[in-house]
C-alpha cells in the first residue's frame, strides 16, 4: 500500500436491484429484519437472513425448511471475506458461485 493509493480486493453488488429480480422472496424477508441496512447488495442480504434465522421469531416450517440454507449462505459469505482477506480473489469468486446457488435454492423452498 503506498502513501496515497490503496490497492483491495473487494466483493461487491454491482447492481442491487437484481436481488430483487433474482430472489424476490429473500430480499423482502432479508430487508423486513430490523436490522441497519446501509446496503442492499447480495453479503448485506445474507447477513440479515443470518440475523433473522438467529433473532426473529420465524415459523418452525420457516426455520426447518430454510434454517440450513441460511446458515450456509453465512459460512460462504464469511469464507469470501476470508479469502478476500488473503488475496484470493479466485477463490473468492468460485464461492461467490456457490453462494449464489444457495440463494437460488432458498429462493425456490421459501416458506412463508
């Protein structure tokens, strides 16, 4: 890093209204969690379903049939970090993949 001019390797949301097209259920339950959202991208989403399945009084059904999924997105969404962290933007974006799988298949067995 120089005196001026930071170089990172960072993870973002290039355009945050896709979320909504591409998991419509999950953005609306993500962002109802009373949480502060200074973001809307895809890590700050998975974020508060984290906090959601932890904090929020969800149904048993909600909790059975997502609760997995949920805390899966968490594990990837701590892995990128954890491999940005490293300079492994390579890995990073092989799990950015996964996590994007994840986040279909919860979309698809979303329980109300």
């Amino acid at each position: 890093m120089g005196k001026a001019l930071q170089i990172r390797v960072s993870a973002v949301t290039w355009d945050e209204d896709l979320l909504e097209k591409l998991w419509p259920r999950l953005t609306e339950l993500a962002f109802s969690v009373p949480i502060l959202h200074e973001k809307r991208g895809v890590l700050e989403m998975v974020r508060a379903l984290d906090e959601g399945l932890t904090f929020m009084d969800w149904s048993a059904a909600r909790r059975q049939n997502m609760g997995a999924g949920i805390r899966e997105a968490a594990r990837l969404r701590t892995a990128i970090g954890a491999a940005l962290a490293d300079w492994d933007p390579r890995t990073a974006n092989r799990l950015s993949d996964e996590l994007e799988d994840v986040l279909d298949d919860l979309e698809k067995s979303f329980v109300a």
